[in-house]
C-alpha cells in the first residue's frame, strides 16, 4: 500500500463545509458543537471528498462513502464496531473487512484520523484540506478539536528532533474532557476529571 500522506498538498476545492456554521474557521473546528452534522452538510462534505480523491486518481467508493458519511454525521470519534453497526442497518451483509478496509483507505487520504487514545476513528474536521493539527479528544464521549499552532507544532517537532526521533504520525493526540463532560461530571457530584 502506497505510503503518501496527502497532508501536503492542498486542493483545488475551497473549504465551504466542514459542518461549522461559519466562523472560528482558521483554527478550532468541532468546537462546541458535536451535535450531528445535518444530512445537507454531510452531504456537501461527501461531495467534497468525492473531488478530492478523484483529483488524486482514487475513487470514493459507495462503500467507502457511506462509511465516511457516518463519520461525519456523528461528528466524534467512533468505534470500528459502531460503525459496522450503522453499516449493517443499510448493507445487512457488512463483515468487519469492508469497514477496516474502507477506514484505510479513508485514513490514507487524510479524510479521517485514527484516534488512538480510545481506539476510534473520527472525521477530520476540514475535510480536503488536511495539513492535520493537534487534537484534543474527550476521552468520555469522543468529541475532537482539531487546532493548529504552528509556534506549539514547530517547538514540539524541535524538541522531538532534539532527543533524535522523527514523528510518525500526522497529529499529537492529546487526552481531554469536553466541556459537555465536565458540566455533566460535576452535575452528577462526582470529582473533576484530571
Ligand atoms: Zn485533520
Ligand atoms: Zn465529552
């Protein structure tokens, strides 16, 4: 399997989705908002995705398509297992393979990440423009914000390089609580999550 990473290369498409009502583009995405995307929205980032990997010769398969769909209108980060789930509500016959190898090739775009603090897979949050950034991830529900700070990102590459390793992966993944989530912790009297 090709090794590329599309995280450099910048699309034709200009970035009218990634399911923000406006505002706060540049930088976090997803951010107090992880209600579902709308389908309309979904919709339009499919269409988006569908040009981006036709430009890049790939095609986004129905398959492929319906499990990025998924991703992006729960808009958080989501077991491979829910996903089959959701699958075989529309294709009975979906066997684990189909959704890890659409997942891959998703992931081999950059369309999606792979959320390795709880073993799940989100959208990315700009859909075509995948220069990924750092991400927070609630570590109770899976809401993702995605940010980028070049001073954060170029310190963090520095000191990394420093100690003589190269990054591997295409974003830091930090451990979080949302703000639903620490609302809901400390409505319930139970200890603020470290
Ligand atoms: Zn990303
Ligand atoms: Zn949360």
């Amino acid at each position: 399997m090709p090794n590329a990473t599309p995280s450099h290369s910048k699309p034709a498409v200009e970035p009218s989705v990634a399911g923000t009502a406006g505002g706060e583009h540049a930088h976090a995405h997803h951010h107090d908002d992880a209600s579902p995307l709308s389908p309309a929205a979904v919709e339009a980032a499919l269409e988006l995705a569908d040009a981006y990997c036709s430009e890049r010769g790939e095609r986004l398969t129905p398959i492929r398509r319906k499990v990025f769909g998924l991703l992006l209108a729960s808009n958080r980060a989501t077991k491979a297992y829910t996903l089959l789930d959701e699958m075989r509500k529309v294709h009975a016959g979906s066997a684990p393979p189909t959704v890890y190898r659409a997942l891959d090739f998703l992931l081999e775009m950059g369309l999606v990440h792979k959320i390795e603090s709880i073993n799940a897979f989100a959208a990315c949050h700009d859909v075509t423009h995948c220069r990924h950034g750092l991400l927070v991830v609630c570590q109770h529900c899976g809401k993702i914000a995605e940010f980028h700070d070049d001073a954060i990102e170029r310190a963090l590459a520095e000191s990394i390089a420093r100690v003589g390793y190269a990054i591997a992966g295409d974003a830091a993944e930090i451990k979080g609580v949302c703000a639903a989530c620490q609302a809901r912790a400390a409505a319930n009297g139970e200890a603020p999550t470290r």
